[in-house]
C-alpha cells in the first residue's frame, strides 16, 4: 500500500486519466473528490463488498432459487 500526505486541494492521479483530489479535511473525516473516466465505476468499499456478495450468491443460486419477473407486455 503507498500511503501519501495531501492537503487539501492537493491531488493524485491514478494514471492517466484518474484523479483523486483532497476536498476538505475535518477532524476524523476527509472528503476526497474523485475524476474518473464514466465507464470506470467508483464505489465505497462497503457499498462494493455488499455488490460482490449478492452476486456471488446469485452465481451460486439454481434456477429455481431466482426471484422470478413477469414479462412486461409487448
């Protein structure tokens, strides 16, 4: 892991077309903006374990275990 100081205002770019910006510093929270590319998705970790997860579960599930829709009238 490389672990870097910023200031606020202060950025880091993640090759060429990736920028991580420090927003704001606040006691125990730092606000960072983040510059990415539309088709990168950007996530926080936990919003991005619980993805990974359900769709572990969805692989892992059989035919009869999927929620079922019904088929939008043409």
């Amino acid at each position: 892991m490389l672990i870097v100081t910023r200031r606020p205002g202060e950025r880091i770019m993640l090759g060429p077309d990736i920028t991580v910006e420090v927003m704001e510093i606040a006691g125990n929270s730092v606000r960072i903006g983040i510059a990415a590319p539309r088709d990168l998705p950007v996530y926080r970790e936990e919003l991005w374990t619980s993805i990974k997860q359900e769709n572990e579960a969805a692989a892992g599930a059989g035919a009869d275990e999927l929620p079922h829709r019904k088929p939008e009238p043409v």
